[in-house]
C-alpha cells in the first residue's frame, strides 16, 4: 500500500512517501520573506501527483485551533471558540474535529479550504487529524505534574498535565531560545508547577533545536528526550 503522510506547519510541508511502512521519500518544504506567496500550494500539487496513492494522512499542526471536553456537541460553534485565540476567515479555512479518547478531550481546528479541496478531490481515502490530538495519544502520562514539548521547525505545542487530567495545550511559534523560555516559564508560573516537581519531556525536532534543549535544562531539573524526528523514521509521533 502506497500511503502519502503530509503536515501541515505555520511556515511548511513534510511529506513523507511510505510503502508497508518504509520511508521511500521524505521532503520538507518551508518559507521566509522571499519566498513566492503560493510556494506552499505548488509543492502540494507536485506532491500530490507524484504517483497513485492508495491513502492520504493529513496532519494540521496550524495554530488554528480550541481545545473543548469529549463530548462538546454545538459544532457549529467551533468556529467562534477558535477565534478566541486567533483570527478565522470561514470563507476559506474548513472547521474540522479530532477527538482523543485516552483524555477525553477533543480539538476543534481549522484547514486551509484550497488545500482540503485539492486532497479531496482526488477521491482517494483521506485521514485528517490535529497535530495535538496525534501528539497527545502518544504520551504515556502517570500521576504527575509533567510537561510535554513537541518541537518543529520554528514551532513547539506543548502539555501541561497534572493527575492525567489536561491542564493546558498550546501551539506557538518559537524563533529564539528567550521566546521558548520565557514561555515555558511563565506557564509554570501562572498553573502553579514548580519546576523541581515538574518532570519535563521533549519530543519531535529535538535535533534541529538542539539550542533550545541545552538552555531548558540549565534551569529544569527533570529532563528526557523521548525521541528524535530523525529523516526518513519518525513522522509526528508515529
């Protein structure tokens, strides 16, 4: 089975091409200031006709999203929760729901609607999914305070859990090691984890920030590298 994994970041596309479950290709695609504005579009239309693919797995990791208790059921809500913590355009961002049954949490989340038509349109089997709600199913949570930090390329999201109960989730861009303290810092300070009872773990890009964790662990006492996205292995938590 030829399955194509695609995600989606604040300022890139990965895709990887995997045969029963080797990595035949991988690429990342990213912007900066001079890069074309539909950049990101045309390397999804190349990707998407480099072959036959059997299934489709689409991962959002755009900040787009709101995070409601399982069972939430005013969907058509969605669109004003998520725009308590960013701007939403209807017009062209499609409302979709992940919901995680280990936490009993689910995520409302938003995706671009000229991407979505493009996948869809090729009429093949497509799965959807949050990045957070993929992130979450991984961890592996005990009676705790614990912090789990999943780093990309310029972006982390990260869990604060307590008790196996959710405390706090969150998606932002991270673009200089004073931006990632200073938020990992001041979220502990406002849920009340002291950082001596806190065990921390990271995950994801933890190559590629390698900066990022040398400085996080002058000041976190309990520190563990889960594991590395390293080319051509992992792909978000697989």
């Amino acid at each position: 089975m030829n399955v194509l994994n695609l995600l989606f970041t604040k300022d890139g596309l990965i895709y990887q091409i995997a045969k029963n479950k080797s990595i035949l290709e991988e690429k990342s695609y990213f912007v900066d200031e001079e890069t074309p504005e539909n950049f990101i579009a045309d390397q999804l239309d190349k990707v998407l006709i480099k072959q036959r693919f059997d299934e489709i797995h689409i991962i959002s990791a755009l900040n787009h999203f709101t995070l409601m208790p399982e069972g939430f059921s005013e969907h058509e809500g969605g669109y004003n929760l998520i725009a308590y913590n960013a701007h939403v355009d209807k017009e062209n961002e499609e409302l979709m729901l992940s919901v995680n049954k280990k936490f009993n949490v689910q995520f409302y989340y938003t995706f671009p609607k000229n991407f979505y038509r493009k996948i869809k349109d090729l009429a093949i089997p497509t799965h959807f999914n949050f990045s957070g709600e993929k992130f979450l199913n991984s961890i592996n949570n005990k009676n705790n305070k614990e912090i789990h930090i999943n780093l990309y390329h310029n972006q982390c999201e990260f869990f604060a859990i307590d008790n196996k109960k959710i405390i706090l989730y969150n998606n932002l861009d991270v673009n200089s090691e004073v931006d990632f303290l200073y938020f990992v810092m001041f979220t502990l300070s406002k849920i009340g984890f002291s950082i001596n009872e806190t065990n921390f773990f990271a995950y994801g890009e933890t190559t590629e920030n390698e900066t990022f964790i040398s400085e996080l662990q002058k000041f976190v006492k309990n520190l563990k590298i889960v594991f590395d996205n390293l080319p051509n292995k992992n792909f978000i938590l697989n």
